[in-house]
C-alpha cells in the first residue's frame, strides 16, 4: 500500500498499516497517512487525464494499489449541468455529480472498491459491513467480483429493491432487529471476534479514503478548478468530511489554484443530529432515533458527525434540514426537470438546495455542485404514491383525442388531418 502509516485524527499517534481503525491512547478515529513529497501538479494532471475512466485515474492520491480483480469501474460519473433546474431557481451554473451511474448505482462503489482491495491485501476471506442499504449492495457485488464470501448486516425494514440487489450477488443478508445503529454496534463486536474484514469497521481507514474521489472528480470536470458551493447528503458525516478535505489536498499539491469551497450538509428533519449541533452551535453532536423515509441517511449516531460539523463551519457552509415531503418533491422535480431519478438521499439534498437559494447563499454566477449518491431506482416506494396514474382506453383514435390529447399541451394533429373518427 502507498500509505505508510495510520495516524490518530485526535491525538497523531502513529501506527503501521494493520486492519485497525481505533486509536489504543485516545480511541480517536484512525485515518491513513502518507508522505506528501513535492508534486510536479502539470505531470500529475496530465498522468490523470491519461488514467482509466474510473475513479483508479486518482490512484497515486489513493492509500491502496489497484486491484484489478476487486474492480468493478466505479467513477468518473456524470457531472450534469443542471441548466432547467438552476434556471428555476436563478442559479446559472449548477452541477449535479450523478453518483447513481456508478455499478451498483450509488457512491458506494467508491469507498467500497478500496476497502475490498484492503481486504483481499490484508488475507481476509469474509467481506462485511454495517448498512443501510447501498453499502450491502456494493460489498456483495465487489466480494462477487474478487471471489470471496459477503456478509452484510442492514436494519429491519430495509426497501425491497435494496435487498433484492444484495442477495442477487449471492451474499449473506443478515436483518437485524433495530436501527442502523444497533446493527453498527454488533459488527463491531464480531469484528473484534471473527477476522472478517468489515469495510466500514476494521478497514474503515482504507474504505472512507474512496470518498475523496468525489472531491478530485469534480475539480477535474470543472477543469481543474474549485466550485464555490457543495451541497453533500449526511449520514455518518464521512463523506462531506473527505470531500472537503480532498479540495484542500488538491489546493496544497498546486492541482487546482487556491479557492475557497462553502460546504453544505443536509438531512432529513427526522435524522437531523448534525444539523440540531450547528443550530445550536454546539461542538457535540446528540445521538438520536431516526425517522425518516431516507434511510441511507438514516444514522442516529453518526460516526463522524463532530468532525463534518467542524468541516462545514471552517467552510463557511450550512447544514440544512428538509422534510420527508420536501425531499420526495424534490426527487420528482429533478426527474422531470433534468431526466436524473435520484434516491431519497439525493432528494434531501436539492431539497437543501432550495432551502439555501432561497435563504440568499449563494450568487446567480456561483458554480453549485449538488452530490446525488444514489439511483432513484432503489428508493421507488418513496415516490410510488405521488405519481399520476395510467390514463387508461379503449384502442381507438377517438377515445385518444377525447381522453389523452386535453391533458397535453399544444398538441395538435399533422397539416391537413382532421381530428376526429372512432
């Protein structure tokens, strides 16, 4: 592994590479670190442009070396230019990163990818994780892929289509009577018991580093260049965490020039610890009991929370919360506004969007990259509800241009033809 270390984001005490993810002095969370020797930025970019299409073009900024046999082609996703949407809302240059394309359609894939690779590097023949849902779907796909044993562990209650695309993979699903972080707190327990390689537990310093993948992507689609607004989804708080620290990492290594990035975190109104600590101005963050139709944001007790609520007020960011009915809304404006069918996840995210539009954030000319995690696909019982029936017929012109036609706009026949005719 390049990395050469694990290094205490509390305390910096340093350990050798192991699967470890706790810091033995202060329990503090433990992170990989490697040498930042002097960069020649024009070569590295060029070298980038030249890589795989697949987020593996960033691997001299990763901790782990490729793995052809654990890689599935994750990244290099769609940065759409949300021109409809932004127009609706007077913001002229929006983006949307559309993490929904990925291989088993959420960002996953990318956290995963190296936490496999890890896995399979430090001999471990059981692939795991704690999951709401989307991280299950990609530990079965990867630990398919490589050929070895997946285990996953989701909360009761867990959309249909989510656990239908983890045991299509062939992996364990094993339904734990409780929240997610109920199913957390048992993973870690056999972990400590079983050498099972938990992507998010004991190989969690490998696997979280995946996430700044999302922060190289977009400064490279940008052109080399920084947005001046991200606004991120909240679930343990990692990924905002590893989006904000990549922009900084690329500001330090002459990549991109200096610019200042306002990160943004958003969550459902029923899970919305981190967002409850900014408003308060807290530095703590409370667990509490999720509710809320997002559930790949729902984590009572996130992980990292602290430390994304201390990256979006360095940024100069907000976090923001939305209803459940804000963020379906949500999901069905960008579906019909700009063709993407994002998850509810996702929807929370626009949703704070508009939030923040409308509060006077951010400025008509500001570049806004909104981060969409997943594929509307996998949450459908969301929206299902909402949607406008079938309108029904008899196989008949006449009962087309009675029934269906009125209900279109500006519709009309070609030159020449009548309307009309049973």
């Amino acid at each position: 592994m390049p990395a050469h270390a694990l290094r205490c984001r509390n305390c910096g005490r340093t350990y050798t590479l192991a699967p470890q993810y706790v810091c033995e002095e202060c329990l503090g969370p433990l992170e990989t670190e490697r040498p930042r020797p002097a960069v020649d930025a024009e070569a590295l970019r060029a070298r980038i442009g030249a890589g795989p299409a697949s987020l593996w073009r960033y691997e001299d900024l990763l901790p782990v070396a490729h793995d052809p046999v654990a890689d599935l082609g994750a990244g290099l996703t769609p940065l759409v230019h949300a021109s409809t949407l932004g127009g609706n809302l007077g913001l002229r240059r929006l983006f949307l990163k559309n993490d929904g394309c990925n291989p088993t359609w959420s960002f996953k894939d990318r956290v995963v990818t190296l936490g496999v690779a890890a896995a399979r590097q430090f001999g471990f023949q059981v692939l795991a994780c704690a999951s709401t849902g989307n991280l299950a779907n990609s530990v079965a796909a990867h630990a398919a892929r490589a050929g070895i044993q997946a285990c996953v562990f989701v909360p009761e209650g867990l959309e249909a289509g989510k656990q239908v695309l983890s045991a299509v993979y062939g992996a364990t699903i094993v339904e734990v009577d409780g929240t997610y972080d109920d199913v957390n707190r048992l993973c870690a327990q056999v972990a400590d018991e079983y050498p099972w390689g938990f992507v998010n537990v004991n190989l969690r310093p490998y696997y979280s580093e995946g996430a700044k993948t999302l922060g190289y992507e977009v400064a490279e689609q940008l052109g080399w260049r920084l947005p001046d607004h991200v606004v991120i989804p909240l679930a343990s708080g990692n990924l905002l965490l590893k989006i904000e620290r990549a922009f900084a990492e690329l500001v330090e290594l002459g990549i991109v020039p200096p610019a200042r990035v306002r990160v943004h975190g958003a969550q459902p109104s029923g899970c919305a610890p981190i967002v409850a600590a900014y408003r308060e101005g807290s530095e703590s963050v409370r667990p509490v009991r999720p509710q809320t139709i997002a559930h790949s944001l729902a984590i009572g007790n996130p992980a990292d929370g602290r430390y994304a609520l201390e990256a979006i007020r360095r940024s100069g960011g907000v976090a923001v919360e939305v209803t459940d009915a804000e963020a379906v809304a949500a999901v069905r404006e960008v579906a019909a506004r700009e063709g993407v069918f994002t998850e509810t996840a996702g929807g929370v995210a626009v949703a704070a969007l508009r939030r923040l539009a409308a509060g006077g954030i951010f400025g008509p000319d500001d570049v806004i990259v909104v981060y969409l995690t997943g594929i509307g696909l996998k949450t459908q019982e969301s929206v299902a509800g909402t949607l406008r029936e079938p309108v029904k017929i008899r196989a008949t012109l006449g009962a087309f241009e009675a029934e269906v036609l009125p209900g279109l706009a500006q519709v009309r026949p070609r030159a020449g033809q009548a309307v009309g005719g049973a």
